[in-house]
C-alpha cells in the first residue's frame, strides 16, 4: 500500500521532463495518488535536451501504469483555473492535494534590478507565481474541505530569503508565498486544511543544467553544505511527506530543501576554502571525501 493510496493531487507545472513538477508526479503517483499534471503546452523548451512537453510527461506515465491525466492551463486566467478543478473532481471524484509548484521562470531573464524594472515583468511574474497560487487554492479548497481535508504545497525559493542583484518580482512573489501558505492554514485549518512552503536551493533539472554558467555551478557548490545540487526527487521526497499523514502535525511552516545553501554566513565558502589552504586536516579531508 501507498501512503497517498485513494487521494487526488494536482502538480502545476509539471509538463517539464527533467522538472520539479514532473517528479512530484511521479513521486506522488508512485505513493498511491492519482494524478492530474497540469501547465501550459510549452514550445520554448523544444530544442533543450532532456526537457519535453506536458503531454510527453504524462503519457509516459500512463505508459509505467500509473493513474494520470494531463490539463493543459493558464495559471494568468482564472477561468482555466476553475476548468482544471472541475475536470479533477469529474475524472476522479474528489481533490485532496494542491501543489502549486508552477512559476514564471521565462521571465527571471528580463526581471532587472529595481531601478530597470519592468512593471509589465512585475505584474506578469506575481500574476504566475502569486496570484495564481492563490487562484487554484480559492478553487480547490472548497473541493478539498468535501473530500475530508488536505495539503496544499506552496513553492519557494531560495531567493525569497535572501538578498540579490537581480530578480526582485521573482524574489517577492516567492517571499509571499509563505504568507499565504501561513493564512490558508489559519483560515482553514479547523476544517482539515494543511498549507507548508518549502523553499528550494538549486536544484539540477534538465533546464538548471543547461543555463547555470560553469563558474556560477561553482560558486554554489562550494556554499553548499550537503556538496552537490537538489535533484528534483529531492523536492518531490518532500512534497510526498508534506502531502501525506505522516506529516499531518506540520502546518504553516517555511521547509528547507536546499541542501544547507542559505543557512550559513556568506563567508563559508570562502573561509573553508583558506582553511583547506592552510592544511586543516579535517577540511580537506572532508572535501577529498564528499567529491569522490
């Protein structure tokens, strides 16, 4: 038996082979659940290797004999949103889980420092990643409080608690995610709603592979304190727990899956790269250990 045997999940952004939101489906569907991946049909991730579409996703899950389905929406248009909850509860009764994993990552590239920002960027990236947060939960939580109760997995980032030079609409609309898991699960709480944030560190999907420069890769292994990236299972081992009654005493708290990334001072990597320098044994040792 699946801890997820008998419940229904929706995964947004979940039509990226190699993707966060695919392997929570396929974490989630392997634990029991059945499952509706839902996200626009992507054409800008055609010529990336080890990426494909919504539909590719799905029906290589179909194919393992796990109970999907695919709904191709517009987290910007409420209207999609209210078809994807609908055609949920009529393919499989009842909705027990939202993870609202989808975000405007298309637009990281054009969101400036503040005094360049663009309000269109602004209002498009929060519009994705907060608003239609908060749309699928205004939908799906009424289905979820008829079902007996559920979890709802809110998405962050590890820019949403930290400062950068770049990034500000992505940063804030992520920040304000933990708000809002903090309100739905006060809100709702009473009638059997959970809502957690985790906020993950880099995590190596087909696309990070692809577009993270060698020397940025670098900088941020040696701030890692578990001395490599997320894999997107580790993110979906995560949802799994959060989704399912092991976890069913945790609500409104912001988790980390990011491998220790920002829990430290920002010298670390520095002063344990001059600590190795001056031959402290237990560094370096350390660091021969964990890069064989």
């Amino acid at each position: 038996m699946g801890e997820l045997d008998g419940r229904v999940a929706v995964v947004t952004g979940a039509g990226v082979v190699g993707g966060i939101g695919s392997a929570v489906a396929r974490a989630m569907a392997q634990a029991g659940a059945k499952v509706v991946l839902a996200d626009l049909e992507r054409t800008e991730l055609a010529d990336i290797p080890g990426t494909g579409s919504l539909a590719e996703v799905t029906k290589g899950l179909q194919e393992e004999g796990y109970a999907v389905s695919a709904f191709s929406f517009d987290l910007r248009d409420e209207s999609t949103i209210q078809a994807l909850i609908a055609f949920t509860l009529d393919q499989y009764g009842r909705l027990d889980i939202i993870d609202n994993n989808a975000a405007a990552t298309h637009l990281v590239p054009e969101d400036k420092e503040v005094i360049a920002a663009s309000s269109e960027v602004w209002d498009d990236t929060l519009a994705i990643n907060l608003r239609g947060a908060m749309l699928m939960c205004k939908h799906g939580i009424p289905a979820m409080i008829r079902s007996g109760g559920g979890a709802v997995i809110n998405h962050s980032s590890g820019k949403s608690v930290t400062g950068d030079l770049d990034g500000p609409a992505y940063s804030a609309s992520k920040a304000a995610l933990h708000s809002l898991s903090q309100d739905i699960a006060t809100m709702y709480g009473a009638n059997g709603i959970r809502a957690n944030t985790i906020v993950t560190g880099v995590i190596g999907t087909a696309l990070m592979k692809q577009i993270l420069p060698p020397d940025m890769k670098d900088a941020i292994l040696r701030e890692c304190l578990v001395p490599r990236f997320g894999e997107p299972e580790d993110v979906a081992n995560l949802v799994v727990f959060l989704a399912s009654d092991r976890s069913s005493y945790i609500t409104a708290q912001l988790i980390g899956c990011d491998g220790g990334l920002h829990s430290h001072v920002p010298w670390y990597g520095w002063r344990r790269r001059e600590m190795a320098d001056r031959g402290l044994t237990r560094i370096r040792n350390s660091h021969q250990d964990n890069a064989r």
